[in-house]
C-alpha cells in the first residue's frame, strides 16, 4: 500500500520522534524587528541593476519553458540519476529580462505526501499564472519521490544522519530528496542572470509546504548552507528535521518571513502543526501572517477562501509581500541600485 501524508503524520512521524528522542534545550529567543535594507540590501547585482516590484494586480503576459533540466538525484538506492525538471513561467516584461532587468523568483513545490503529485498538480497550474501576470519569475519543480528510492546527497547527509539515514522510513529518505532537489534549484536558478536573489519565496502545498519549511528554516540547525530565501509560504505543511529549540533561531538573521495557510478541520496533516509554527515564530520575533481557514479541509484553495484581511488568500499572499519583502517599494521597475551597493 502507498503511503500516505496522514500515514506519515499519525504513526511514522511519531514513531521517529519517540525513537530518536532527546533532550531539547528550552529557548525563548529575543523579539527582534525584522529590517529591510532598500538601498543596499546584500544581493551580488550589477551596479545598474533595475530590480522589478511585482504588481498586485495583472499585468504581463508570460510564457512558459517546460522540462528545464535543473540538476540530476541519485536514485534506485544508489548508483544511477534520474534528471530533476521544472517549468518556468517568465513574464514578458519590456525590454527583456536579463542581468540588468531582475525579478523576484517563485519556487513552487507541489505536494502528494512525498509519493505521488507533479509540477502540473492543479493547485500549481491554477496560481503560477497568476504569479507570472504580477511580475514573478515562476519555477515549478518536480523532486525525486518515495518510488524513486533516492539517495540524499553528501550536502544534506546531516539532515539524512538526522532523521536516521538509510534506516529511515522511506517517506523521510524522500523528504530530505526534497530539500536536496530544492537546493539544486535555488543553486541553478538564482545563477540565472534574470533572478533577483534576494526576492526568492518557497511556496509550497502539502508536502511541497514541508520541503518549503525544511529548507527555510532548518538548514542552519544542521550547518547546511542555503542560498537565499525571503518568504516561505506554508498551505497545510509542517516542520521537522531542527536540532534545538525554536526553529526559527538563525543567529545570523536570516530566516524568511512567513505565511501560514491551514485547514482546521485538515485530516491529513493536523492543524495543531500549524499552531505550534504560530507559537515558535511568536516567541521569537518573526513576521508571521496566520491565515486559518476555519472548517477547511487539507490544502484550502487559495481563490475560494477569504483571508482575515477580507482579501482571497492568493490575493493575501501577494499583498503580504509588499508588506514585508517589498516593504517601502513602489510596484514596478526600481531604480538602479547606487554604486557599492549590490
């Protein structure tokens, strides 16, 4: 029998947690203000670097590239690869985006509980447009799943080490794949001259919201560097693999703002996980938008319900960008960046 997200949730998460328990330090960390930098704000660009704000409405038309071949995962247990693929919706911007015309990039991960679903899940073709038409590069990553037999590579091996490594059950084996996968495709698409780096959002569905929430958050409690990440957006996902305390403890300050969308009645992944991210981001300071769907079921479409702002929740997430990400930005083209900044 496949196993499913709830499986994973109800005996094999559990099962994994009472194995490999440990004392966990307590932690309250700091409150501390989260500050955006507009002038100079760390990204490697070009001096005349025109970073495009997306719209909150649509504006552009877009194309897609599909099959792009990101990267490659070892699978079958070891020994062979199999090409990792994504689709990239790109906005037809004038004139053409290129290493002197950025935008904010997407990450899109679908879910299927680390067995099943693609690139094309429904959920993933209903807002990637919608993302395109406002000003966001789009990826849509496929990630090496549970039948594949993957091996994690060496530059995840203490998050593999962590949840018990070749040992583990195979939806945790494929978790870690997920993350790794996800790396290659931060590390290949923010080597495109169009990206803006600093602009990358994680959003992910399901068990993409797991991988999204991993790579966010959890990396630097396994000393596993990450390339940039601005915004994790979490639709009915959940959080493991931290060593110590609250997750989101970077000492270095760079956790992602994030935004959590949850079912309360969600049968598949409980949202009591949603309240413990709220309880961990309140005690120690980060941007948190909590969008509980009251009586939603797993994965509440983000077009058919109303956030607490009384926007649709695809709405709310762009509108939490300007809020945060784009925060003091006008939408559109920004001046280029002043000399020494980057």
């Amino acid at each position: 029998m496949r196993p499913t997200l709830a499986t994973f949730f109800s005996i094999i998460f559990p099962l994994w947690l009472l194995q490999r328990s440990r004392a966990r330090a307590s932690y309250a960390a700091p409150i501390t203000t989260l500050i955006f930098l507009i002038a100079c704000s760390g990204h490697a660009a070009a001096q005349n670097t025109v970073r495009n704000v997306p719209y909150s409405t649509p504006v552009y038309t877009y194309t897609v590239q599909s099959d792009i071949i990101y990267g490659q995962g070892e699978i079958n247990g070891g020994g062979s690869f199999k090409d990792l693929k994504l689709d990239y919706y790109i906005p037809d911007i004038p004139p053409p985006i290129d290493a002197n015309n950025t935008l904010p990039l997407m990450i899109m991960i679908h879910g299927g509980g680390f067995s099943g679903g693609s690139k094309t899940n429904g959920n993933i073709l209903n807002n990637a447009p919608k993302y395109a038409e406002r000003g966001w590069l789009v990826a849509a990553i496929n990630y090496r799943l549970v039948g594949d037999n993957p091996v994690p590579s060496s530059r995840v091996q203490t998050l593999y080490n962590a949840i018990g490594g070749a040992s583990a059950p195979a939806q945790l084996r494929a978790a870690v794949a997920s993350v790794d996968d996800t790396l290659a495709a931060l590390d290949f698409l923010q080597a495109r001259s169009d990206v803006y780096d600093d602009w990358t959002t994680l959003w992910g569905t399901s068990a993409g919201a797991i991988t999204s929430l991993i790579t966010g958050y959890c990396l630097d409690d396994q000393s596993i560097a990450r390339p940039p990440v601005a915004m994790v957006i979490d639709q009915a996902g959940g959080l493991f693999g931290c060593n110590i305390g609250n997750p989101f403890d970077d000492p270095t300050g760079s956790d992602p703002v994030l935004m959590v969308i949850h079912g309360t009645n969600d049968g598949t992944v409980p949202f009591s996980f949603a309240t413990a991210l709220q309880t961990f981001a309140t005690t120690a300071g980060l941007p948190l938008d909590f969008q509980a769907v009251v009586n939603g079921g797993h994965v509440p479409g983000l077009g058919n319900n109303t956030a607490t702002t009384g926007v649709t929740l695809y709405q709310r997430t762009v509108d939490y960008h300007h809020e945060t990400v784009f925060d003091g930005l006008t939408q559109g083209p920004q001046p280029p960046l002043p000399p020494g900044c980057s």
